[in-house]
C-alpha cells in the first residue's frame, strides 16, 4: 500500500527572533475534512501494514483475556449500613456497581451498571461516584467521547429514579453536603481547566457560583474529609498548593482558607477531631507532618510532628481513631509508616518480597483498627489486605486470580542500577521467566515515564506475561523526573534538568544490553504521554541504541504546545517544563523537543498512537510528528500512525477493547524485535 504523504504547508514562527518551521501545522483542527481523511489514510495503511499479524494478535488477545477471571468480585467496604463493592460479568466491558445493606448475605443492590450506561456508545468512562449522607442518592459523572468533561446526574437508590438534576460538561468531581440535598462540583474553563466550584441544591435551576480560580496555573478540586466533617476545596498548581475549607454541616455558609497560597510551597491536610494533620514541603523538600488545631489552620499555629528527612519522603496521611497511616517512599519503594496516636509508637510495615508496590484501598471507617490496601510486584498478583496496625497482622483479603495456570514461583524478579553519565545510580526493576540466559539475545520490553514526580512502580500485570513466556525480559527504569529516590530525584528531573530524564533512560538501555539482558537487535522501548516525550528524545538522541519503539498519546510538540495558552494545560505545566516565553527555557526546549528535533537519519521501527478526543495530548502532536518523520526519515524501517477516532487519552474505554488495542501492540513488538519469538 502506498505510504501516506501529508501535505506541506509552511507555517512560520519568529519567537525570539528564532525562526521555526511547522510544514504540519495545517493538521491542527479535527473539524476539517482534509485532516480526518489523512489520519484515516494512516489508520487504512497501518490495518494494511500490520493484516501478516492478525493471527499473532488473535493469539495474545485470547491469552490476555484467558487470564482474567471474566466474572469476579472486589472486596467489599463496609460504609455506614452498606457493603459496597462493584463486579464484573463475562463478555461485559464494564463495571456492575452494587452494595447490600446490613450483611453480605443481604439481597444485592445495583446501583449502576456501566455496561448499560454504555449501551450504543463508542466510548464510556465513569468519574464522580457519591453516596449522600443518608444513603439514598447517588450522585455520578460520565464522559461519552474521552474529552474528560462529564454529566453529572442523581439517582433515588430507593425508587431508581434519575432525578431531573443533571449538569452537563463538568470536570467530573461531586462532593455531597451532609444535608442530603446540597452538593458542590466544578466546571471546566475554554482550556479544560477545573477552576469553579458550584453549589447544586436538589431541584432548583440555578446552581450558586463559590469559587473562581483566575490563576491559570491552578486546578481545582472539592472533597470531603474522611471524617466528614468538612468539606474541602483544593487549590493547586504544579508547585502550589491551597485548601479552602467548609463545615459538612453548613454548606450554604463561606469556604474558609486553611492556609494562603505561598509560592513554591505545598501542603496537604487530614482531619482527625479536634486538630487537623498537615504534610508540607516548607524547608522540608520531602515534607514534614505537622498539626493544628481545628479553628487555629494559620501556619503559625502549626506544630511539628514528624521532621523531614532526606531519606523519606512523605507523600499522604490517613487518620483513624487511634492510628496515623503516613504513605510514603523510602530507599526506591513504597513504605507506609504508623503511629499509635494513644502512645505516639511508630512502626513501618514490613512487606513480603524485594521488589514491590502497594496502592491505597478505600477505607472509610474511622474508628478502625484495620488499614485496607492492595500489594503487588512483578511476579505477585494484585493482593488486598487488611492490616492490623496494633499487632502488625497482614490478613488476606483476596488475591485476584491469574487463570491458565500461572505460578509466580516460574518468574524471577530483580532490581539492578545503571549509571548515568553524571554518575547517578539509577534503579531498574526487572522481570523475566526462570531459565532466560543472560546471553546478549532476549527481547526485551523496556518501559519508562519519568515526569511529574509520578513513580514507576514495579506492580504485575498479567498481560506481560504474554511477553515473558516467549522469552522477553521486562525492564521499568526509575529515571529522574519520578520520585522512587525522594523528591530530589523529581527536581532533578525537571525545567532545565529534563535532559536527565533521557539520558537516565539511555544508561539504563546501556545497562540492560552490557549485562547480557538484551541487545541493541531485541530492544523495544515504549511510553506514553510525557513517557511519548521520553520516547522521541531518546530516538532522536540514540536511535542506534533501539530496534522498535512504541510512543502512546505522545507528547512531542513541545515548543509550539507550550507557546500556545489556548491549549488545554499548557500553562498549568510551565512549573514542569517551564515557560518558553523565556529565552532560556525557549532554547532549552528545542534542544530536546522531539518533533523539532526531527533529523535525516535512521530510525527504529516505530508506533505511534492518538486519541482524536484527547484534550492532554492533542491527536495533532502524533500526527505531524509522524508526518515530519516520514519526510526525513533515510531507513527503511516501519513507522505506522493509529488514531482512535472515538477515544481520548486513555484509548478505548472498554476492558475486552483496551486488551485488543494491547494485543496489536505487542503484536508489532514481537513482528520486530526477531524470528526467535515469533509465534
């Protein structure tokens, strides 16, 4: 099949004096005839290119979903008179969402089910789930196209009425007043920025405007204690952080500020009785926990409770009665660290294996002893326990079941370090199956990220089994820009250090292949949205280094996205990027941004995909970066372009649809990285 061509229209920008030329820009604009038609001439060539893999992807399709326990169940929380709990049914995409009240034996409730919400729509996503107080509403969002702007409706748990009260194109939060008939939620700005905070009260037609946040750098959020008690703004930018707070009780009363906005400091806050708990970053650049008391929020009534130190950092707090769960890393992992609030012991919870991660659970009871979270690693299926934070007791919950016989026993899992070229210990976390030789020819599937402060953590998933079984090793470098090693590491990562974060990556390559894991030959490397970013800086740096590389939703465009403020986000991430309206961050930049970066050159094989409803990744990036790599590009490797045309940042929305788009994936992974695993 022919390749497609995008046509060249010169597009000139002068900022700074620099002259850059944007031949794609034309592709911006998804209401024009002429840009749907080229990215569905991409979408016919990539079906056409990859149609010698359709068994192969039938193959991985049936095996990722012979896996999964298609009916199963999730823990039930006990809330108030209720067991809530959400379950899923066999050839259903979606979430079943239920409670019963009193016992498990309890008649079930359906509160909603996802799957016929869904009904004769191409995309379905659930935001904002809320019970009232009294437990007889329901107040949910839902988007229908992966725009991330959601409907909020309300429906009578009693008589499964919908009622009248539905608000359209919301940011998708819905906080619950405690009077059963008031609740808060926000809207969108033209930029897809949460900056409103509305009051709804049960049939009445005009909703009451709170709050207005003009600072663009700033999203905002409304939740509520667990206690609650209060009702809670937040306010915050990349670096910034503010919490307005409101009593539950009270909703038609004025959100008070905790603490004021204070450039470059965040904090986060608990409450627990009389005094509030607060995480803050003020000379504490892994935070330090504090407290106050409730009334007295300024932070000159804040007293210390746990000082900071550089080797923990502190990331969020839970109170119940009688025990503080602080969540936090330390040496690289997740730890969770309690104190006993009667006697002010402390203690971290010791997991079970080396290389691990954990989430946090709901638990919405106060006055328990028992904290519910969910652990994983590499080789260990999801797991939920409970612990008992007096006695320092796991207690099994449920261990989500891998069908098709897998046994973690057959797996290893291991951490290594590369060193970066300023001598940095960077660590890797690896998979791979029992018996693999490290003899310089395994495919390898290297995974990476790195912005954000978010961390890659090394949890299972059982689709890669799929790449372990035929001999591939799994690798999740933890560069700079995450935060695995504390907050420096983020900082490290970030504004004029973002080089870090691909020279970081391009150590660990080097690593993985000196080691005899892999070699330039097998080596696929793979992200998406800012890991897209990763992804295209390290191609253009080092494409010797990679055979194929998969760049998901990428975020490649990097100056003209960062120049242009009507672009959803673009000015919240000047605290991550910085601000290209400054010379220096303007030059720096473009000495890194993928798409400008552009050379006539050899490439590996490459994939790249778009959602054309993406508003964090706007489909027009992947799309002229594909363009402008097909013009320059001197190889004669492949490099197909895939829009999902109904979709957003996420992909398909539903489970047996996500796995389908996983399957043609590593179907291209495994066409290209060499005859010895091929099935």
């Amino acid at each position: 099949m022919k390749i497609p061509v995008a046509k060249i229209i010169e597009h000139k920008d002068t900022t700074h004096g620099d002259i850059r030329i944007d031949n794609y820009h034309w592709l911006r604009g998804k209401e024009k005839p002429e840009v749907i038609s080229y990215l569905e001439e991409e979408n016919a060539y990539t079906e056409t290119m990859t149609k010698h893999t359709k068994d192969l992807q039938k193959k991985l399709y049936d095996e990722m979903v012979g896996r999964i326990k298609e009916t199963d169940l999730s823990v039930p929380v006990k809330d108030g008179a209720y067991y809530y709990y959400s379950r899923t049914e066999e050839g259903k995409n979606y979430s079943i969402y239920c409670r019963k009240k009193g016992s498990l034996d309890a008649e079930e409730e359906i509160m909603l089910d996802g799957n016929k919400l869904a009904e004769g729509k191409e995309y379905f996503s659930l935001g904002g789930f809320e019970v009232s107080e009294n437990e007889n509403l329901l107040a949910y969002s839902v988007d229908y196209n992966g725009s991330e702007q959601y409907d909020v409706y309300v429906k009578n748990l009693e008589t499964g009425e919908i009622l009248s009260d539905k608000i359209e194109k919301t940011g998708g939060a819905v906080v619950w007043a405690n009077d059963n008939k008031t609740f808060f939620y926000n809207t969108l700005d033209e930029a897809r920025r949460p900056y409103r905070l509305f009051r709804h009260e049960l049939g009445n037609l005009e909703d009451e405007l709170i709050y207005e946040e003009k600072d663009d750098a700033y999203f905002l959020y409304p939740f509520k204690t667990k206690s609650e008690d209060f009702i809670c703004m937040y306010l915050g930018s990349k670096v910034t952080t503010e919490y307005r707070i409101l009593d539950a009780d009270k909703p038609k009363d004025k959100f008070e500020i905790f603490a004021p906005r204070k450039q470059d400091e965040e904090y986060s806050i608990e409450h627990h009785g009389d005094h509030f708990y607060v995480l803050t970053n003020s000379n504490a650049l892994n935070f330090k926990l504090m407290k106050t008391p409730v009334g007295k929020t300024a932070r000159s009534n804040w007293q210390e409770v746990l000082p900071h130190n550089e080797k923990v950092l502190l990331s969020n707090i839970e109170a119940f009665k009688d025990h503080l769960v602080i969540y936090g890393r330390k040496n690289g992992f997740k730890n969770i660290q309690i104190i006993n609030l009667d006697n002010q012991q402390s203690h971290e919870v010791e997991f079970p294996e080396p290389v691990y991660t954990y989430w946090g659970a709901d638990n919405p009871d106060f006055n328990t002893n028992l904290v519910r979270f969910t652990y994983s690693s590499p080789v260990t299926p999801r797991t939920v326990y409970d612990y008992d934070m007096d006695i320092k007791k796991f207690m099994l919950k449920k261990e989500y079941e891998v069908l098709g016989g897998y046994n973690k026993e057959d797996y290893i899992t291991e951490r290594t370090f590369a060193t970066a070229k300023d001598g940095t210990k960077v660590p890797i976390s690896i998979a791979y199956k029992k018996g693999l030789k490290k003899n310089g020819k395994n495919p390898c599937y290297m995974r990476g990220y790195g912005s954000y402060g978010a961390s890659s953590d090394p949890y299972f998933s059982s689709v890669r089994i799929s790449l372990l079984d035929r001999g591939f090793v799994f690798a999740i470098p933890h560069i700079r820009g995450g935060s695995e090693m504390g907050r420096q590491w983020y900082e490290d990562g970030k504004y004029l250090k973002k080089k870090n974060t691909f020279t970081d990556f391009i150590a660990c390559a080097e690593h993985l292949i000196a080691e005899k894991y892999t070699s330039t030959e097998s080596l696929c490397i793979s992200g998406g949205s800012a890991g897209g970013l990763l992804m295209g800086a390290v191609m253009n740096m080092r494409p010797d280094l990679i055979n194929t590389v998969v760049a998901e939703v990428p975020f490649v465009d990097v100056i003209n996205t960062m120049l242009d403020e009507s672009i959803p986000l673009t000015v919240v991430e000047y605290e991550e990027w910085g601000n290209p309206n400054n010379k220096e961050y303007y030059d720096y930049m473009k000495s890194y941004s993928p798409y400008d970066n552009v050379e006539a050159k050899d490439y590996p094989n490459i994939l790249i995909t778009a959602g054309l409803n993406d508003p964090r990744v706007q489909y027009w990036e992947p799309a002229k970066w594909a363009a402008k790599l097909r013009t320059l590009k001197t190889d004669n490797n492949i490099l197909l372009l895939k829009t999902n045309m109904g979709a957003g940042h996420g992909g398909a929305s539903g489970r047996y649809e996500a796995l389908k788009e996983l399957a043609f994936e590593y179907a291209f992974v495994i066409d290209n990285v060499g005859d010895s695993v091929k099935d």
